[in-house]
C-alpha cells in the first residue's frame, strides 16, 4: 500500500461529494493519544525494570514458578492426547 495520507484515502473511497464521518478528528486525535500513553507507560516500566535490581532468590522463584505453569501446560495436553488418542476413530462426529 502506498503512504497516502488520510484525506487521500476518504477521497478515494468516498469521493468528493461522500459524507465527513462523525467526530473523525476526535477519535483519531484520541486514538494517537492513548496509544502515545501506552508508550509512556511501557518506557517507565522498561526504565524502573532496568533501574531496579533483582536478587538471585526472586530469579529462582521466577523460574520455578514458570518451569511449574510449563510442566502444568504439557501435563494437560498430554492428557488431552490421550483421551482424543483413546475415542475410537470409527463412529461418525455427530449423532442423530
């Protein structure tokens, strides 16, 4: 797609004569804000993140905790194929 502006664009798909759509300015102005605000946010995180220091004891918690929730995930689909392994495969998917 080419990097046409916003009026290019109305223009094309509506024509010169189409109708201006309700508060348009407003909610792309809203839009620009809140995502501008998302990237706020996400830089004083990444800044208190970096600026904070982590003892070993809370990394080796983290770990454990998301090596539990992988061993959980797998333990579940496991499951999940061995219970759809066991259906027999002959009867149809539907019942009347």
């Amino acid at each position: 797609m080419y990097n046409d502006s916003l009026d290019t664009l109305l223009l094309r798909h509506y024509g010169s004569n189409g109708p201006v759509p309700e508060a348009l300015e407003t909610r792309i102005s809203a839009s620009v804000q809140g995502k501008a605000e998302e990237l706020r946010q996400a830089q004083r995180l990444a800044s208190r993140m970096r600026d904070q220091r982590i003892s070993r004891r809370r990394v080796i918690q983290m770990f454990a905790l998301g090596s539990a929730g992988l061993g959980a995930i797998g333990a579940g689909i496991s499951s999940v194929q061995a219970i759809l392994s066991s259906q027999d495969g002959s009867r149809p998917a539907y019942s009347s």
